[in-house]
C-alpha cells in the first residue's frame, strides 16, 4: 500500500501539494514528508500545530549536535521557497545541508503567495521544511532521524537535551537508526532487541541526569511510554 493511500481524508490535499512538487524536493524527501503526515491527527487544524512543535524540536536540539542553523527557523517557510515558482529543483548530488543554505539564501519567500496559502498547504510546506531538516540532522550524526522517531519524541514529550543525548548514545553503541526507540515504547519491538535497546535508553536518561537513581529512571521510562501510548491526541498548545 502506497503512502498516500494511507493519509486521511482530511489531509489528503496537503499530501496532494507535496506530490506535486517532487520533481522539485526530491522523493525522498516527498516521501518523508508524506510518511509524517501518516502519523498525524487527520484534521488539518489539529496536524498543523503538532508539525510546528516537531520543528521546534528540530530547531532546539540542532545546536547540541553541532548543527549550525538559523535559529527558530520557520519550516513552513523554508517549505514553502522549496516549492514555490522558480525554485531550483535540488541537484542529485546535492546534501541536504546544501540544498537548505540555497534556499536560505539565495531563494526570496514570495511574501504575497504565502500569505494566501491554504492550512493544507502550510501543513504541506511545514512537512517539507522538517523533511529536509530531518535529512540534514541524519547526515550530520550517522544516525537517521525517521518520520517515526520525531513523533515519538513531540508525543511522549522528550527534553531536547535528553533527545540529543540519544543520538549521541546509539551512535556511541554502533547504530545508525533510532527506529527501535517508538517500537520499544510502544511494546512492539522484537524481543530479541528489547533489552539492548531498553539498556540504551535507559543510559541516554542516565547520562543525561546522572543523579537519577535506578527507580527514577525507571519511572521516566514509563512516563514516556505512558505520554507516547496515551489514545488521547496529544495537541501542543
């Protein structure tokens, strides 16, 4: 089943406006940035404000893992110059780092077509700004930054200090993904991994606090399992 088959129908045209500008982003980072909005609530007015809490996750944890970026960046904007009139497609040889500074600056946001974009667009353009930026963060560590993990981590109400910590830690202990981490607070992890990943997690809260003691860290573990399994949308403020 294609991606797009599996977004809602109220987020439908905003996955719709991605697509359409793949020749442009790339399909990587089309498919990113659709493969977000699978994990988002499927009302627009509810997706939008947790897509803007994920890139402020992005924007806050940069600077801990060495990345030198604006700060506070608006991902809808840097979205929106990817994939308005006149923007060069990104070269295929071209990191994402790269392709960001190009749109940073040398790509002047259309002020008037922005203003008049649609929440489905701003979604759209927003998925697309933390596509990128996901991209760069991925290239940067050794470790890939998933669709999957953001929403864990803005879900089960991660410190940005504490997220970094664990890119820091996997990558430390050999692995290049943090796809285990959701699969492990969600319980659907293979049971041979759950103990090497629950260790790594449990060092990232250690090395993170380290006057927690062996309850305490026990008791973070749940409450991340418990904010990231809650059946109540979690809706940032």
């Amino acid at each position: 089943m294609s991606l797009l088959a599996l977004i809602g129908a109220g987020l439908a045209a905003a996955a719709s406006f991605v697509s359409s500008a793949v020749s442009v982003i790339g399909g990587a980072v089309a498919s990113t940035a659709v493969s977000i909005m699978t994990k988002l609530p499927v009302v627009v007015e509810k997706a939008l404000p947790v897509v803007r809490a994920i890139g402020t996750i992005i924007n806050a944890v940069s600077p801990f893992v060495g990345i030198q970026a604006p700060d506070n960046e608006n991902m809808e904007e840097i979205g929106a110059k990817a994939m308005q009139d006149g923007t060069r497609p990104r070269r295929p040889d071209e990191t994402a780092q790269e392709y960001l500074d190009y749109l940073r600056n040398e790509v002047e946001l259309n002020e008037e077509k922005y203003e008049k974009l649609t929440n489905d667009q701003k979604l759209g353009c927003a998925t697309v700004g933390i596509a990128l930026r996901a991209e760069e963060m991925s290239d940067f560590t050794g470790v890939q930054i998933s669709p999957e993990f953001l929403v864990m981590a803005q879900k089960s109400k991660m410190q940005y200090e504490q997220i970094s910590k664990m890119i820091e830690v996997f990558k430390n202990n050999g692995e290049t993904t943090l796809d285990d981490v959701p699969k492990y607070l969600d319980n659907t992890l293979d049971e041979s991994k759950v103990e090497r990943v629950g260790g790594l997690v449990k060092e990232t809260i250690k090395e993170n606090d380290p006057h927690l003691e062996d309850r305490e860290i026990y008791e973070e573990i749940i409450e991340m399992k418990r904010n990231y399994n809650n059946p109540d949308e979690y809706i940032p403020s």
